[in-house]
C-alpha cells in the first residue's frame, strides 16, 4: 500500500519524484519492501527505457528514496546524489522542514 503523504506515526520506505510522494508504512518490528520493490510499484521497471530513465534520475537526484522516522523526525535520504534543489524543495514541502 503506498500513500501519498507521510503515514502517521509510523517508519516509511519513500521515494520522491518532480510530480508525487510516495510512502510505504511499516509495521513496527518488521521490515519494509526493498527500494527496488517501490520502485517498482511506481515504474514499469520491466522496460528497458523506464528502467534506464529511472536509473538516471536517481543518479541526478531527481528522484529520492530514504527512510522516515517520525518519533525522531529524521528523513534519511538514500543514494549516491544529492537532491536537485527542486527537489529539495520537495522534500520540504513534504516533511515540512
């Protein structure tokens, strides 16, 4: 199940991209789907051509996966690449920080 905004009190598996926020809860004391897994419940990954624009815009930073924990506030993103400021701006908006 993902959602479009940070689930309430509960850890989340995210990605964030130039148009959506996506999040996926997780049950306290188990482990979420793998990123590639949310990816692909976003991307037909199976296409060669999706596949390899998603794979550039995660090299470029802009799309973002990371980890949530709301009893912290700490969003951890994940990746080799810094955001694009635009999705900075993003990440912000969505976490309001």
């Amino acid at each position: 199940m993902l959602l479009n905004s940070p689930p309430k009190g509960r850890a989340s598996r995210f990605v964030i991209t130039e148009e959506r926020a996506y999040f996926y809860p997780i049950a306290k004391g188990k482990n979420g789907p793998g990123t590639i897994d949310i990816l692909a419940r976003i991307f037909d990954l199976e296409d060669p051509e999706v596949f390899k624009d998603v794979s550039e815009r995660l090299l470029t930073g802009n799309v973002v996966r990371g980890h949530y924990a709301p009893s912290t506030g700490q969003v951890a993103i994940m990746g080799a690449s810094k955001p694009s400021a635009y999705l900075q701006r993003r990440i912000e908006d969505v976490f309001g920080v």
